[in-house]
C-alpha cells in the first residue's frame, strides 16, 4: 500500500454507501453542498466524534477563509485544509508519513526521531478505539480483520477527540468532566439528515467562536493552535497547553501515537505513555465552549450515566434552569433549524475501567413547541409542566407501585418490609414505559393549549393505567408462595387503588368535573 492511497486529501478512503468512495475534501464538498451521504464503515459510537471532527474542521477552514460559505468544490476544500496545516502541508493529511520529525494525520511528530519509547503495539483499528470490552460481550474484541485506511482515520478520530483517562500514562481530552466521564453530543438539528446537521452545526459553532472569546476561557483570539497534531510533542508535562494558547474550536489529540506499516504495507499503530494530559484543563471541569457538551449551572460539564438520555435528563437538558442557555449553545433554537426540529442526543458512556453503554436519543420537537422554547415566559411554563410530571412519575413509582408490590411479595402481610428490592424490575419497567410516552404526552398537551388541570388529570390517569399493566405483569410472573398467593393478589389489588386514589386522585375524577 503506497503512502499516497493514504492521503485524505487525495485517496478516495471514505466508502459512501450511495458514491462510492471520496476524499475528505469531497466528503466535506458533498455535506457543505446539502448532499446527504452515508459513511459505510462508520460505527455506532463513533458518530459524534466524526460528526464533531467535520464540524470543528470545517469552522476553523471557512473562518480563515474570511467567509461562511460551505457550498465549494473539493479543490477549494482542499486548499482550506492545507492553509491550516501551513508547512506541514500534506503530511499532516496522510495516516502513515516516515518521517516522525512530520505530523501524520491525528499523529503529532515525535522529536526523538524513533519509536523505541512506543512500547504498545496495536494491529487492529478497533483495539486502538475509545470501547473497554474486557468481557468480549456487547462488542467483540478485534473484529476487523482485513482493516481499511478508512477504519483507521475513525478510530484515530474517535481516541484523540473522545477517549477519557486509561490508566497512569494514559490521559484523556479536556472536554469531559474528569478521566472517567464522556463527551456527550446533544443539540438541535433539522432532523437526522447528516448535512444539514453538519450545515447547521457549522455555522452556529462559527456564531459561537466570538462568544468564547468573551466569556473567559482566555481564548487566543489570533493564532491559536487549531490543529493540536501538527505540534510536537514528547509526553512530558510542561508540554501541557493551557487554553491561551488554543483557538476556541481546536481539534485536540490526547495520545502519542503513530501509524505504521508493514508486513506488505498492512497498518498497525505504536502508541506511547506521557507524563501529563495535552491540554490542561482539569480545573474546567469539562466546561471548554464546547458546542454539544451542556454545561450546568455550577459549571461542571455534563457526564451521563448508565441510563443514558432518559426523560428526566432530557427534561432538564431541555428545559430546566440546571442547564442555563450559555452553557447549552447547540440547543439553542436556531432559523436553520426548521419548523421541526429534533433534539439529538449520543454518547459512549464510561466508568473506570468500563464502557457503559452507547445511548442515543431522539426528540422530535413540534414547530408550537420550538416557538415556545424561543419565548421566555412560555419556555418557562412548560418547564414548570414538565417538572410536575416528573415528580408525578417518582409518586407513582414510590408511593403507589412500589407498596403495592411490597404487599403482592410479601404474601399479602399487614407488615411490610419496604426495604424490599425486588419490586426494582417492575419499577424501571414503568419508568421505561413513562419514557416512551413522556415527551408526546407533554407536546401534546402544551400544544393544544390544555388547561392545567385537564392536563394533570390526563398525565395522572396516564401514570395509573401503566401501573396497573406493570402490578398485573408482576401478578403473573411474580415468585408468590400458592398458599397465600390469592390473599397477596386481592389485597395488593385493594392497596393500590386506594394508593392510587390518594396519591393520583385527579385520574379518578369524572370528565366532566373538569370541562
């Protein structure tokens, strides 16, 4: 494989499940030009860190244009991205360059001259990827056996701009809340076409820039380091780069690592230890400007957890004060949104050690509702709505399901042990039957205008209908000793209607009680 069928400039290496294959000046050329593509070896967790390096890339090439035009040919794509690499030129598009005292693509030069000091040897992109699967399970360990170049540029993309801390050695990037968090991408977009949501998020990024600039990150204004590989770098931690030396949309790299190859020209990587992380912004907290990565009002980036973008996160994302507009840019409501937009949510959950799953999340936003979230008073008022809800939901769940459970497990005994765990399956699945009729509910009903309590009365009698699949779910499958089975059965059925009725009493109340 010759070093030139390894150019990004000029190698047709990303497979296009409609075109064929084409260069990263002719990705770009189709995406700025409004043509929708699909990149055939992209995988699912790798989608946001693509989606944001074409973003950054593209912002950083047109804003030293002078110019916020995104229809232009693949020539001048080309020409912008060379402008940005200056001297470096082509080497630092190209995955496998000799020379280390060069950048390679996603690669900064090694100043040694040699790579005796990168011990870690990788022969698969997917071992070289941001996912900890130690128990094989999910996804299978080394399953790319015959690897493209194309492989190789998304995992290299996905390390560098999304990985976290790995052990001594092994620092992660700055725009996550500490080692073992994630850098999540959460916006509105157009929809799920992917070039207007790479149009979109390039031109609100470039909106962004000045206001990075103001708000204290001590941003370089001009000449900032854009392209963090192009640096040298020899792992040491006075080489850490503080922000005053970054541009406001910089790409960074968090690994020393190189491509190299052999055996006929197959790609492998040699990877090295460093003393400290590339950029130091610990005490950040995740909190850099960066577009997709909301910020909470204490000024800690946002880190999901396991359950991923569920409605109560949505909720507070979207809507809540926890999450001030300055420190959520991308879900700010924009004209190239559309009338309908819809909130886009991913990310590759991460613990110590562990990768705790790929969440991704889609919210159609109805155009009643956009107008409402772009009017403050309006905005606030549904904020209010769905919060009640929410707190309606934990009622259910905690003062009506959950005794009522206790009562069926416990074989109908007139003292319970509240204690009980068990009746846990039964309430995650009543959450997860609330998560996929929350948000439809509450456009629903904020759309049509409905008054309050009519609205409560809805949203209550909703909260009771599925809690009461989820106490006849647990009726029959529940581990109920048959002696005493039938008496469990009657009184756990007479405790929740009267939980219910107490706790939810507007789902009992008559129509027309409410006109």
């Amino acid at each position: 494989m010759s070093h030139a069928s390894l150019s990004l400039l000029a190698a047709p290496i990303f497979s296009l499940r409609s075109d064929g294959g084409a260069s990263l000046p002719e990705v770009l050329s189709l995406l700025g030009g409004a043509e929708e593509i699909e990149f055939g070896a992209l995988r699912p967790h790798q989608q946001h860190g693509w989606h944001a390096f074409l973003v950054q890339l593209a912002a950083l090439a047109v804003h030293r244009r002078g110019d916020r035009r995104l229809d232009l040919s693949p020539e001048q794509w080309r020409e912008a991205l060379l402008y940005l690499t200056g001297e470096a030129a082509e080497s630092a598009w190209t995955l496998v360059v000799d020379d280390l005292a060069q950048p390679a693509f996603m690669q900064p030069p090694v100043p040694e001259g040699k790579l005796a000091g990168f011990k870690n040897r990788i022969h698969r992109p997917d071992t070289l990827d941001v996912l900890v699967t130690a128990k094989n399970h999910d996804e299978k360990q080394e399953r790319i056996d015959h690897a493209r170049p194309e492989h190789w540029v998304f995992a290299l993309i996905t390390l560098q701009t999304m990985e976290g801390f790995l052990g001594r050695g092994n620092y992660g990037i700055a725009r996550m809340n500490g080692g073992f968090a994630s850098r999540p991408g959460v916006g509105l977009a157009p929809g799920l076409d992917r070039a207007a949501r790479f149009r979109r998020d390039v031109h609100a990024w470039l909106d962004e820039r000045p206001r990075l600039l103001d708000a204290g990150f001590d941003y370089a204004e001009q000449a900032g380091h854009t392209l963090l590989w192009l640096l040298p770098w020899t792992g040491t931690k006075r080489e850490s780069l503080s922000l005053s030396e970054l541009d406001p949309l910089f790409i960074e790299v968090c690994r020393r690592v190189r491509l190299v190859t052999e055996n006929g020209g197959e790609i492998s990587a040699r990877a090295a230890n460093t003393q400290g992380p590339r950029v130091d912004a610990k005490h950040l907290t995740g909190n850099t400007g960066d577009l997709w990565t909301p910020v909470k009002q204490d000024g800690k980036a946002l880190t999901v957890g396991s359950r991923g973008f569920d409605y109560r996160l949505v909720t507070a994302l979207l809507l809540s004060s926890d999450y001030p507009e300055r420190g959520k840019p991308a879900l700010r409501p924009r004209d190239d949104d559309g009338d309908s937009p819809a909130l886009v949510a991913e990310v590759l959950t991460r613990g110590q050690g562990t990768t705790d799953g790929y969440h991704q999340r889609l919210v159609p936003v109805p155009p009643a509702i956009k107008r409402r979230l772009t009017r403050p008073a309006e905005r606030a008022s549904l904020a209010e709505l769905a919060k009640e809800r929410v707190e309606r939901v934990a009622v259910a769940q905690r003062k009506v399901l959950h005794p009522t459970l206790c009562k069926l497990l416990q074989g109908g005994s007139e003292k319970l042990d509240f204690r009980d765990q068990r009746t846990d399956r039964w309430l995650s699945r009543l959450d997860d039957a609330v998560d996929g009729i929350f948000f439809d509910a509450l456009w629903e009903d904020a759309a049509d205008a409905v008054p309050t309590d009519e609205a409560r009365r809805r949203w209550d009698r909703r909260l009771v209908d599925l809690a009461e699949r989820q106490l006849r779910d647990a009726v029959d499958a529940a581990p109920v000793p048959l002696a005493t089975k039938r008496r469990a059965e009657a009184r756990a059925e007479l405790m929740f209607y009267g939980l219910a009725r107490n706790h939810l009493p507007l789902a009992f109340t008559r129509d027309e009680e409410h006109p």
